[in-house]
C-alpha cells in the first residue's frame, strides 16, 4: 500500500504530461508511420524505429517517447496485412499468423481473418500495459537495490539469454552475439580512451558505428533484398471480403486463449533475448495443444491467428520491463529504443534503476501511451484495411527504390558523414550473410548495443571492488558477491546450462 501511495503523484504527473494535444498528435503520427512500415514484408519496429533515430537528437522526451511509442505499438498489429494477404511474414513476430491467416484469406474470409486478429492484438496490448503498470509498481524497491556489481551481472544474463535463445542452434546465437559485441567495441574504450580495430588515419571509425546504421543494415536492407530477387508483386489479388463483425465475434469466443497467449506474450517479452523471434511460435503451439479439435489448423483455424496476434503485442509491454527496470532490451527493436532514449532531450533520461529513481511519471507515460497506441493503432489498421489491400498488387521493383532512398537518409543524418552510406552497406551485406545462413541478427544487434554497458559496468565494478578490498576483505567480497549477484549468476549459468 506504502509503494502504490508514493506512486500515486506520479500517475497524476503522468497522465497530465500525456493528455496534451500536441503529445496525443505525436502519437497518432507514430502510429501512422508504424502503420506505413508494418505493410512491407520485413521492416519491422528496428527498421521503423532506425529511421527515428537521427530525429531524436534534442527533442522533447515525451514528444519523442510518444512518437516512438505509437510506431513501435502499431508495427506487430500492422504486419499481419502482409502475413495474412500476401502469405509472407510482415515481421519475425507474425510468422505463425500466416499459417493459417493466409488460407483464410484465400477462401474469401481475409477480413475475418484481420479482423480477429486487430482484436486479439488490441487485448494483448493492453494486457501488456497493464502488465508493466503493476511490474513496476511491485519491482521499484528491488530495482533500486541494484548497483554497479548487480548492473554487470544482469547485463551477462541478457547477454547469455540472447546468445542461447535466438538461435535456432545454441553456438550460432552465442557467436552472432559475440559478434555484435565485437563490432560493438570499434572505436575508443569507454575507460581507457584506447584505440580498437580503428587508428587516427582513419577518423570514421574512431567514434564507432552508430546505432542506426547497424539497425537498418543488418535487418531492412537483407529484407528489401531477398523480396528483390523474387521480382514480382507482393500478392496477385488484393480482395478483402466480408466478415468483420465475424471475427470479433471469434476472438471474443477464444478469448480465454486469448488471455493465455497474451500472458505468454508478456512472460516472453521480459526474458531478454526472446522476444518477437519466437514468441508467436510458442504461442501457437500453445493454441494448437489445447485445442480438442486439431485437424483444422494450417488450412484456416481463425484460432492458429488469434493465439499469436494476442502474444506478439502482449510482448511488447513485457519487453519494455528489463528495457526500462534494467537498460537491457528485451528485443532488437528494445535495443534502438534505448538508444533513442539517450538521445531524447541531449540525455536527460537514463534508462534502468535511475529511470525509476528520477523518472518515475515519464516512465508511467510510456506505459499509458503504449495501452493508447495499441487503441489508435486498431481504428486505423481497419480503417486503412481496402487500400492498403491494393498495395500489395504493386511489383516489389518499384517499391524498392523508395525504400533504399529513406534508408540512405536515414543512415546519411546520423552523422552527415558519405562513410556512413559506406558503412550502411558494407554492414548490411553482413546482415544479408547472416541472413542466408541462419545466424540470428536480434542476437547480434543486442550483442552490439549491450557491448558499451558490459565494459562500463566492469570496469566501474572492478574499480569500487579494488578501494573496497583496501579497507578489507570481507568487504570487498560483500560488495561483488550481494545476494541479487549470487541468484543472477545461478539463474544465468542454469539458462545456459539448459540452452546448450
């Protein structure tokens, strides 16, 4: 009761900063775009929100969180257009929709078929929502118990998760995260102010890549490849039917499944690593198991697309618990967003325990924007349903061009520099690589974006532990070996024991 009544200015503090019209006009334009970019096959919320990126700079932190917030929201309910018309995943979090929404939509039942899904993913985003509000009301004291030691050890176990589980096999998820930690440290140390794989005669690289280049290069331009080389158009026909009142009608006669997909999208989305990967999988594996009747699914089960549709934007609010509590992103598209983060009102906010500390109302206000975003996010998904049908209808060929020109803007104002296009493309031949041999790009992009707190962490915890150790030894053992470090190891080496 003591923690809801000390949270309690906050709320207040909150909803005052969010219903400003300018903030809500924000929203609504990140939901837009969100919207633009879960139509194509494959620019997902890391391809979206890279785009973001270079807009971030100096902005005004709740403007900026709302027009992230609404993109982020949208993309995993706008994504399953392509899964369900087009018959390709519109992201990794809608793969398992298109088993058995694109046979709906080839029976004439596509706008059943959306219109079930749009529910389930409006119920999973308030149930992720809700999900946070209580987390963190629950999780404060803890979190604020955590310091430099606890950080370092959380930051391993994000580490170790995502090296394990975002691969298909164990040692290909531990070197694509290696790899991204690697590619992570280019440039000066963070302590040490030592060169690494860069020198003075080539000052490009001196400062390191930056977030947006590798997000766009190792995930959008492998996509707008791949869709290339097929050349020909999304989807041949773009009919869209009748039946949207029937689908709600069937998310709301599963929606116990509904509720259960969702929980499993929120206990997903906190384990870091998982995320939008396999979420939607486990999701339907779930649906399917708990169904009498099985002999229907992947020929056009209206449940095979409401389990995952409910668990992908259920994950989205369990992503945003380590994300905000720890600074460890839950997801690839987590791992822009702290990033966008730090660029918000030249870094006003910090993510993690200090969020909390200092933050508490701007924290409360992503969590409220992301229920909205998800209720905007729904009216214009259905509203946008009859031309965004016709989209598909148009070759890849043409799309194509416009596509590589926003992504080169997008990569050119992160630093205003002709090597960053060099850069982009030489990183996303890498991501087309990795994409063609199965190695997992969320696994390397949080490799990459956890690889300057893991050396912070360690070499502050390693300098308190030094002057600890003067005074004494026990005391220094206490400060590296607190019980939340000693349970966070136990928990990382059984994840990995059980991984491998």
């Amino acid at each position: 009761m003591e923690v809801i009544m000390e949270a309690l200015p906050a709320f207040g503090e909150a909803w005052a900063l969010i219903l400003q019209p300018v903030v809500l006009g924000y929203l609504v334009l990140g939901v837009l775009m969100g919207l633009c970019i879960g139509v194509f096959p494959g620019l997902g919320g890391i391809a979206g929100l890279s785009l973001l990126l270079p807009f971030m700079f100096g902005m005004d932190p709740i403007l900026g969180l709302a027009l992230m917030i609404g993109m982020v929201a949208v993309v995993p309910t706008s994504d399953t257009f392509a899964s369900v018309l087009m018959g390709i995943p519109g992201s990794s979090a809608s793969q398992a929709t298109v088993l058995d929404g694109f046979p709906m939509a080839q029976k004439g039942k596509a706008a059943r078929a959306l219109s079930a899904a749009f529910a389930s993913s409006l119920f999973g985003g308030l149930v992720g929502a809700s999900f946070l509000t209580v987390f963190i009301l629950v999780a404060r004291p803890i979190v604020l118990e955590f310091r430099t030691p606890e950080l370092l050890m959380i930051t391993i176990f994000g580490l170790s998760m995502v090296g394990i589980l975002a691969g298909r096999v164990a040692i290909k998820g531990i070197v694509a995260a290696g790899l991204g930690m690697l590619i992570g440290t280019i440039g000066e140390g963070a302590s040490s102010g030592d060169l690494r794989m860069s020198s003075y005669d080539f000052p490009y690289l001196v400062d390191g890549l930056k977030l947006v280049i590798v997000g766009l290069g190792i995930f959008a331009i492998p996509e707008i490849i791949t869709l290339l080389r097929n050349d020909r158009a999304i989807s041949q026909e773009a009919q869209i039917g009748g039946g949207w009142i029937a689908g709600i009608k069937d998310w709301f006669a599963n929606i116990w499944l509904s509720v259960r997909c969702s929980i499993i999208g929120v206990i997903v989305g906190v384990i870091p690593g998982l995320g939008g990967s396999v979420v939607d999988w486990i999701a339907y594996g779930h649906t399917v198991q708990t169904s009498k009747d099985k002999s229907n699914f992947g020929k056009g089960d209206v449940r095979g697309v409401i389990g995952p549709e409910s668990s992908n934007n259920a994950k989205e609010g369990g992503g945003l618990v380590p994300t905000l509590l720890f600074g460890i992103p839950g997801s690839g598209s987590m791992a822009i967003f702290i990033g966008a983060i730090a660029l918000l009102g030249s870094g006003q906010i910090e993510v993690g325990p200090a969020m909390l500390k200092n933050n508490l109302d701007i924290t409360y206000a992503i969590v409220w924007l992301l229920a909205l975003a998800n209720v905007v996010g729904t009216v214009l998904c259905i509203a946008a349903s009859g031309g965004i049908a016709k989209l598909t209808t148009i070759r890849f060929v043409l799309l194509a061009p416009f596509l590589f020109m926003i992504i080169s803007f997008a990569a050119f104002q992160s630093g205003q520099n002709l090597m960053d296009l060099v850069a982009l493309f030489a990183i996303g031949f890498l991501g087309i690589l990795m994409r063609r041999f199965d190695w997992s790009r969320p696994a390397f992009l949080i490799g990459f974006v956890l690889s300057n707190p893991a050396e912070t962490y360690a070499n502050q915890a390693i300098q308190i532990a030094q002057s600890r150790f003067r005074k004494g030894f026990f005391e220094g053992i206490d400060y590296i070996f607190s019980p939340i470090v000693l349970v966070l190891l136990a928990i990382t080496l059984v994840s990995v024991v059980l991984g491998l």
